[in-house]
C-alpha cells in the first residue's frame, strides 16, 4: 500500500496530536523541550498499560522457576526524597552524560548522539576533502542532514560532487581524538571546531524545600523510582507478610534534565516509569535474572508487540556496571532507529549495592534475618525497569497502520483490552427509533466499558474516528434492528461486521476482551 511522502514518525506524532492523544506541552506558549502532555485518548491509554503492568507484576504475578506464585507488593513513595538518598545512589557523583555546547549556535548535544562524517567530494577528477567533519544527531534523518549539510559546504567552497559516504561508517564524537573533534562541524553551526570538549553534565532537577534556599535545603526530583523502593525496603518488610524472594513495585513519574530529548516521547525530561525491585538471597540472583528477562519479553510480546520488533541486548561484561553481574536491555524497533533497536526497558542484576550503599549512609541495618535457616544477609536485587511513556511510544509505533483502501487510511491495530475506547455505538441514521435503541444500548454498554456515542455525519466517517483511536468493536443499530432486535458489530481490524442480537452484545464484547 503506498504511504504517503512523510515518514511514519512525523505522521503518527500528528496523529496523535489531531486526535488527542500527545500534545506538546505549554504549546499556547510556544511549547517547552522535552516536556509532553497526554491528551484524552493518551492518558487512557497510558493508564491501561500502566494497569496491565500492575496487573503483571502486583495483582497476579506469574509463576516463578521454583514453581510458586511469586510475590509481589506495591509501593507509591515520594518523588522529593531526602537528599542523602542521591549521594547514596550514586546520582549526585554520577549521574551525568557527557555533553558538548557550540560555541557558534549556542546549542547543546549529548555527545554520545552526535555522529559525524568526513565527507569528500570529486572536482576535476581529484577527490577532494571538505576539511570539517560534518555532524548531526543520530536518528533517521542523519543521513538526509549530512547530505544537505554537505552539498551546501561543496557548494560554498566552489562547484564539486559530493562522493557518496556510507552512513554506517560515521564516527561518534564521543570516540573521536581531541584532534579530530577540533574539525568538527557541529549539527547546526557552519563552520568547524566550535564545539567544546565533551564534559560531564548532572541530569538531576534540583530544588529547595523550605522558605530559605541554601545548600542545607536543596533538594532533587527524582531521576528515578527505584531509590523509593529501596528506602522502603525494611518498612514493607515489617509491615506485609513478605519475605525474599519478593518484589516491590512502583509506577511514577521521574525526571532528567535530559541534554538532547528527541524522538517524540521517547527521550523527555518528565517521563514515568515503572519499576520492580526483586529481592533475592545471593545465591539465586541469577536464576531470579534470567527469569525476569524472559517473563518482560514475553509480557511485551502480550501486549501486542510483535517478536520482531523486540530485541534482548546483553551489555557486554566490560560494559556493565562496577556492581551489575548482568543486565540486559529489551529493545523495540522504533521507526526512527529501524532496522536498529532502542531501549523500551533495562532488566539489571544489581546485587547487593543498593542496599548496602543505603545501610552505610543511614546506619540502619537493612539485613534481612532467615530464621529458619539462621543466617542474615543483605538480599539480592534483580531490577526490570521500564518506561511507561516510552511503552506508550512502542504501543503507538507498533499498532500504527497506512492502508489507502480504507474510509481512514490511518488506524491503531491496540490490542482490544488495551484500547483507550471500547465500543463506538451509532444509530445508522439519526431517524425512525433509532437513536432510541442505539442510546440506551450506549447507557448500559458503558457502565461496563468506555464507550462512545456518535451520531454525526456518515457512517463511514464514524468509522474512520473509531479506527484511528484503535476502537476495536462498532456497533450500528439499524433499520433492522427495530424487526429482529439485532446490531451489527464491527470489527475493526477485518472492517468486517456481524449481526450479533441486542441482549448478547455486551457478552460478545466480553468475550473478544478477554483474549
Ligand atoms: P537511556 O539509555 O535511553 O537514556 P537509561 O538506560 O538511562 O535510558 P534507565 O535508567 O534504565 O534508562 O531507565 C529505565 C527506563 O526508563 C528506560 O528503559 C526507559 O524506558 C525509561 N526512560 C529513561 N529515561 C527516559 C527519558 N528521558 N524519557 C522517557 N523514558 C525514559
């Protein structure tokens, strides 16, 4: 089916807009980078994967490999924390990317994302170099910028062709001799060497509590939940009848002054996340690792994302932190890194460093005491961390759909339970007792599920609204509905419709939820 022009990225962020489910915040002002607000559609979205997680993790969490229910409970701590907790974490020492500003534009990039070429290019049969590095952000418009930035350059310096360059071969500056990056032409800046060098930059937002601001009252927004699960720690285990292995778990928001957000909701400054702490005796980390891989890839796999679009990284030994025996990362093609992969969640084995870094801070034992098998230890952690917002983004990404052959070429193939709205009911002309059925069908149908009337224009049209909102079932009370007491229903995905009687529809509707 040809798509149009625009790159499926740019169409669904309209989308999206046009039909509420992403706008730009503070857009009445001119908008804010990096910040994102959830529209009607959005946030019921966002809420229903936010419920299935919760559902996974808390409410009925799978079996585990020694063969009993696990057990997890929840948590909803604080997002301002007493500082120490960040000193503890490692967030006030650490938690920075490296960054580089542009001396000429005044912009700022996260180094790791800048990539650059040495473009070259052919004038009287003598292959020529430009003498800059061309640079721009990656993303898949990198290839598209370079090439623009580098027919402008030729062009500049007197007439040449540009020498095709193979875009997989561009450098990372972060990789590149201090000598080589004093040639780089940043990604928005005209000439060379005007970046500075890559130097640390803390993500944490700060505040301060209090009427008097000093360094005694600064405080941070969380970058994280996670640390909230760990200051909790010994207040669950005191107070729930939990005892390792367990989980907590959490969803909330975070923030990080993020240097370069991009890609839509994939990086923001204000994201949500949610996180699960699994603690552990020492000697089962591993097992409890490998478990929770392949149970958050199958669940991903649940909500509708397709095999192979998900990906397990697994950081290399060399990569991993200091106190990680092992960490993979569950990546999701997302259009603009395809055919490559970016992160959707971070399945960390994080042994016993929280823990003991929060022992030492606060000088509270936060040993767990096995008096069955008399022994004490500081249990384990397996952490599967993952983005709500940028789940919402894969859920968005993989269900878009362009077919010209249908009234709406562009639809949400949601898996049904995940879908924001639904049922839409319409009566098939707004005449002759229809409305009359079709509303009272509506009254009883959305005290069971959300959903929508619509009695305005075409038929057709009504179905294209339900489509790009991912409405999985339509319902049309028609002429013969007032004979024989049955509906049609139609299916979103097939746009096929059924006629189902007037007293089975809500059972019908249950039955295809429940899949
Ligand atoms: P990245 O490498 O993409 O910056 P990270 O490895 O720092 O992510 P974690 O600290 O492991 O991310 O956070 C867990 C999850 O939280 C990520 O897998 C991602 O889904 C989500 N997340 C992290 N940072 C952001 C952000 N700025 N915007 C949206 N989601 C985010």
């Amino acid at each position: 089916m040809p798509a149009p022009e625009t790159s499926v990225m740019s169409r669904l962020v309209s989308l999206c807009k046009r039909r509420g489910f992403v706008f730009p915040a503070s857009e009445i002002y001119g908008g804010l980078n990096g910040f994102w607000d959830f529209g009607p559609l959005g946030v019921q979205l966002k809420n229903n994967l936010r419920d299935a997680w919760w559902r996974a993790m808390v409410e009925c969490p799978p079996i585990g490999p020694d063969g009993k229910p696990v057990s997890i409970v929840g948590l909803d701590s604080s997002i301002i924390q007493h500082p120490q907790t960040w000193v503890a974490s490692g967030h006030v020492g650490g938690f920075a990317d490296l960054m580089v500003d542009c001396r000429e534009t005044k912009m700022r990039y996260r180094a790791d994302h800048v990539l650059c070429v040495n473009v070259q290019y052919e004038k009287a049969g003598q292959t020529k170099e430009l003498g800059g590095w061309i640079s721009t952000l990656e993303g898949d418009e990198a290839e598209v910028a370079i090439t623009k930035k580098a027919k402008k350059l030729i062009q500049k310096s007197g007439c040449g062709e540009m020498v095709p360059f193979d875009m997989s071969k561009a450098v990372n500056l972060t990789t590149m001799t201090e000598a080589q990056r004093a040639h780089v032409i940043g990604p928005d800046a005209e000439n060379p060497g005007t970046l500075t060098e890559p130097r640390a930059f803390n993500l944490m937002f700060q505040s301060y509590v209090g009427v008097f601001q000093s360094d005694d009252s600064k405080v941070y927004l969380r970058p994280e939940t996670a640390q909230g699960i760990f200051l909790n720690y010994k207040n669950v285990l005191d107070s729930s009848r939990v005892k390792p292995p367990f989980g907590v778990a959490q969803v909330g928001k975070s923030f990080r002054n993020e240097v370069t957000p991009r890609n839509f909701i994939f990086r923001t400054r204000e994201f949500e996340q949610m996180e699960m702490e699994f603690f552990c005796a020492p000697e089962d980390g591993m097992m409890w690792y490998e478990f929770w891989v392949a149970e958050r890839l199958r669940w991903w796999e649940e909500q509708g994302m397709s095999k192979d679009n998900l990906f397990r990284h697994i950081i290399a030994p060399e990569d991993l932190s200091h106190y990680s025996k092992g960490t993979s990362d569950i990546e999701y093609r997302y259009p603009f890194t395809a055919p490559g992969f970016g992160e959707l969640e971070g399945v960390a084995y994080r042994t016993d460093y929280d823990l003991t870094q929060h022992q030492t801070f606060s000088k509270t034992n936060l040993e767990y005491i096995d008096q069955e098998a008399n022994r004490r230890y500081i249990p384990h952690v397996v952490e599967p961390a993952a983005g709500l917002t940028r789940g919402l983004l894969a859920l968005l990404c993989e269900s878009y759909r362009y077919d010209e052959s249908r009234a709406s070429p562009e639809w949400l193939k949601l898996k049904p339970s995940l879908a924001p709205i639904k049922v839409g009911v319409f009566p098939l002309v707004n005449k002759d007792g229809m409305p009359e059925v079709a509303e009272k069908l509506y009254a009883d149908l959305r005290r069971t599920y959300i959903s929508q009337y619509d009695a305005k224009q075409s038929i057709g049209k009504r179905y294209a609204r339900m489509d790009e909102a991912g409405t999985p079932f339509c319902v049309t009370v028609d002429g013969d509905t007032l004979k024989d007491q049955t509906v049609t229903i139609r299916d979103r995905d097939t746009a096929q419709q059924e006629r189902v009687a007037l007293d089975k529809v809500k059972a019908y509707i249950g039955e295809k939820l429940a899949v």
